[in-house]
C-alpha cells in the first residue's frame, strides 16, 4: 500500500491478487459519482491488479478513514464469497 501526499492531493495504491478483484473492489466502492462536498473530490481507478485512489480533500484524514473502512468491508466480503467465478 502506498501513500503519497503533495498540493492536498493523495494517492492510495491498493494491489490485490488479480486484476478482476481489482475491479470488483472498484465496482463496490465507486458505484455512484460523488457528489462535491466542500472541496472533497475521490477518484477511484484500476490499473492490472491495483486499486488507485486520488484524494483531494481539506479533511483528508476523515475521508481516508472512512474509505479505508469501506475498503476493509470490501476486502472482508470478497473473502467469505471465495474466488470469482468466471463469466
């Protein structure tokens, strides 16, 4: 996992076994877009097998926190259902 944090933007990198759960993880956090709230923007993308996140937030450690524990349930759910299975 990386973290890297210049101008107020951040950017989380989260690799996961393959590019499908990857996406899978993508699919379940970004469902919606966002909307603007005092000056918080997330975009969320995939490249190969990882889960990219770019913050821009004036309250970034709420906002970190709270898709980090997103991202946990995500995680925890993709476990207890197994592999995916091929479509």
């Amino acid at each position: 996992m990386f973290l890297m944090a210049a101008c107020n933007i951040s950017e989380l990198s989260i690799p996961f076994p393959s590019s499908l759960l990857a996406q899978i993880a993508l699919g379940s956090l970004a469902p919606d877009p966002e909307p603007r709230k005092g000056g918080i923007s997330k975009e969320l993308s995939v490249m190969e097998d990882t889960l990219h996140v770019a913050d821009e937030a004036r309250i970034l450690r709420v906002s970190v926190s709270s898709f980090l524990e997103h991202l946990s349930l995500v995680v925890e759910t993709m476990d207890l259902f197994g592999p995916p299975v091929a479509r």
